[in-house]
C-alpha cells in the first residue's frame, strides 16, 4: 500500500518489520519509515489486524476491531503521495511495476494473503506494466496464495486491474444495509461486496492544513479499500480455521487449490443482496462466519 504508520491501533508485535519492504523508492524500510502518504496503508492495515481495547470499549470511545488480529502484516510500500486530484490507491504505470514486485516478494516470502487496496485502469497504465501484474497475481495464486483487491471507487463499470485478473477476487463495497455503496465500482470483475461505507479505521487528525501527518485518532472513512480488508481478514480467518495453507494444499491435492476453494467458500456462503434486482457488485455480501462453516471437501 502506501506505507506504514505508528498508531495506537497497530500493535507492533503483529508487524512482521524484518520482511517489510519499500518497492516505491527502494529500500527495506517501509514499516519504520514514517511517510506522511502511510495513512492509507494504516486504515486499511487497522481493519485487518487492529486489536479489541476492552478500556476504549468500556469507555465508549471510538476504537477499530480487526477481522483478524492475530494475523501477522507484512507491509509493502508500493505508492507515494498522490499527484494532483490522484489519491495514493491510484496506479499509474511506475506504481503497478512496484505493486507486481510486491506481489512476486510476498509469494516468495511465505505470505499467506495478499491485500491490496489499491488499482489502475487501462488508460492509467501501459500494456506491458499490465501484463507483468497480471504474471504477477497468477504466480502468486500458483503458490497457493490468496489474492484479493479493491474493486474500485468512482470508476463505474470500468475494469480496475489487479481485481480484474481471473486469480484475484476483486471485492466492491457495501453499507450497513447491505446495499452497495454509491461510489463503489461495479462490473463483472467484482466477484462478492464486503462493508466499505463509513467504516470505523485508524486515521490521523491533522497538526495543521499543511500538515497529512498529526495525532493518532480513529474515525471513519469510505471505499473500496476498506471492503477488501475485510475480505483479507476473512481469508486469514479460514486459513487458521482449516490448519493454515501448507496443510490445506497437501488436503486439496495443491498449491493452486488453496485460493481456489476460498473464493469457492466465499462466493457460495455470501449474503444475496437485499435486492434482487442490484447486478454487478458481486455475488453478494461477505459473511466471514459462513465461509469458515462451509465445508471445502465436499
């Protein structure tokens, strides 16, 4: 994602800083640099991992509890601060050659799901730039690796890479009713809807107007990006719930059959929509306790 900022949220000991990495400007930093871009990649982090605070919850004060917060985060770099109108979860071709290096790092370095908040269009990107992404989810899936992403905000029907990409499931947002939330991107990459209207994530509340850095806080944001956290979380979920991917893939007879199954366990389990007549935001609505009931070797 963005990068990686210290917050009240995140408990380090779920950070794993060793394999963390920057493919934005190249280095090995990305979880102890403190780049003011990181917010986006810490709300989304917060949806995931973020852990319950009994006192904060006694208290009544505004806290994020993650879908899965014993799941360990890898943080990779991958996008700098937005250009003009461009918010740093938009792509240009620079940032999908460093997302398709993440993607490759992550598959060889043991991880288990790869989250991304982030894309690109076909007119935001080259062909070639495109190409090598989508080498990239394929290998990763190959792995045994679940690949989920952002289906899209503000972007309607138009494909957004790499949710478009048959070995990922590209997740598009809903809200508390369970209906889609208006800015989401819709179409037939989007494969099931997860909440990502007025989500409650770890944030920051500006020093001053010139300032994309101040005190820790939490509050509530919107997107895609915070609807594939969830389904991230859930993925995390299943695999702990069924021994973890190597004894799944010895289980499903391989590797590739891992991410297979969850999408199949996904899809299956998911709410239908409140109405029937809503098309192309995906099969449905995530339900994380169904999709760890549903039985994967029938």
């Amino acid at each position: 994602d963005s990068g990686f900022l210290m917050h009240k949220e995140l408990d380090m000991v779920n950070i794993v800083a060793d394999l963390s990495r920057d493919f934005y400007d190249k280095d090995s930093d990305s979880a102890l640099q403190q780049y003011p871009e990181g917010q986006h990649g810490t709300a989304t982090a917060s949806v995931i991992i973020s852990k319950l605070d009994s006192d904060e919850e006694a208290k009544g004060l505004p806290h994020v509890d993650g879908v899965a917060p014993d799941a360990e985060l890898v943080p990779l770099r991958v996008t700098g601060r937005g250009r003009g109108v461009m918010h740093p979860a938009a792509l240009l071709s620079y940032g999908t050659i460093a997302l398709e290096q993440a993607i490759f790092y992550a598959a060889n370095n043991e991880c288990d799901v790869i989250s991304i908040s982030l894309g690109t269009l076909t007119v935001a990107s080259s062909g070639s730039a495109l190409v090598g992404l989508r080498n990239a989810c394929d290998y990763a899936a190959r792995c045994g690796v679940i690949v989920v992403a952002a289906a899209g905000n503000y972007t309607a029907g138009m494909s957004v890479f790499p949710a478009a990409f048959d070995s990922v499931i590209g997740v598009s947002a809903c809200d508390v009713n369970e209906l889609p939330w208006k800015w989401s991107a819709r179409g037939p990459h989007v494969a099931v809807a997860a909440p990502g209207h007025s989500v409650w994530c770890a944030n920051f509340q500006p020093d001053d107007k010139e300032s994309n850095k101040g005190q820790p806080n939490v509050d509530r944001s919107s997107g895609t990006s915070y609807a594939v956290a969830h389904v991230a979380g859930i993925a995390c979920l299943w695999l702990q719930y069924h021994g973890g991917r190597k004894y799944l893939a010895e289980k499903l007879g391989g590797e590739e059959n891992v991410p297979r199954k969850f999408r199949e366990a996904l899809l299956a389990t998911a709410h239908p929509w409140a109405l029937s007549t809503i098309k192309e935001y995906g099969v449905g609505v995530a339900d994380a306790f169904e999709c760890l009931r549903y039985d994967i070797f029938k």
